[in-house]
C-alpha cells in the first residue's frame, strides 16, 4: 500500500495518464484531472481493501490495538482522498475554488502531491502511521 500512495501522490503527472487524446474532451481540465487522480486512486483502493483484510487477521490474531494502528492509514487515505477531490473541484472551477483561501488550496496540493523531501504534514502523518503498525507487527513477525 505504501508503493500505492506513493504513486499515486508523485508530483509528475505524465501525458499518457490523460487518457486517449482521441476520445478525451479537449481544454476541459477539471474532467482531466478528475481522470488522473481517479486511474491514480484505483491501485490505491485495491491496496487498501487488502490491507483492511491483513488488519482483520492481525487483530484476530494479536489483539484490538492493531485496529487502532490501522485506523491512523486510514484517516490519512481519507485525507488524501478529500484533497484530491478538492484540487480536482477547484480545476474544474478554472481555480476560483482556491482563490478565496489560497492557503486551503496550498494545504491541498501538497497533499495530493508528496513533497521531494517526504516532510509535509501528510507525509508525516503516514509515516507514523505505517511506523505504527510495524511497531505493533515486528515482534510477532520476528517469532513466527
């Protein structure tokens, strides 16, 4: 799941992610993006729903405070989900959206986009969150 995320948040959005240019609408950058972010979002949605299967069987297995760890990702994939939906609102507006709070606008592309250096808020957030887990898995992992 953190090879998803990491994909689907990179900063470079590359031509081929557009879709068939012979079939998309020209000019029309909000269904354009809307595009990018939801082929981004897919492996993303699927990483997820094998992580919450993993989390059930690790819970069953070492205990409830594995749910809470879990519970961490997804606040963040919630969080990253909302932003997309938000940049994609405001491309789809011709970027009124974020004009009347640029710094809202700001909050919402970094999280969409990963900064070079991993140390903005929702990077952080997700780093703790996997560090969590891991914390709560290692031991069990090294016995067996």
């Amino acid at each position: 799941m953190r090879e998803e995320i990491a994909v689907c948040r990179s900063r470079v959005i590359r031509v081929y992610e557009f879709g068939d240019p012979v079939t998309r609408r020209g000019g029309d950058t909000g269904e354009e993006c809307a595009r990018v972010y939801g082929e981004r979002w897919k492996p993303v949605s699927e990483a997820l729903q094998n992580f919450d299967a993993a989390v059930l069987e690790a819970e069953a297995l070492w205990g409830e405070q594995v749910r809470g760890a879990s519970d961490k990702m997804h606040a963040c994939l919630s969080a990253l989900a909302a932003s997309m939906d938000a940049v994609v609102e405001n491309a789809r507006s011709g970027g009124e959206d974020f004009k009347s709070d640029p710094d809202f606008g700001r909050k919402m592309r970094r999280n969409v986009h990963a900064s070079r250096d991993d140390g903005d808020e929702l990077s952080l957030e997700l780093q703790a969150g996997i560090a969590a887990i891991e914390g709560i898995l290692r031991p069990h992992l090294r016995r067996a």
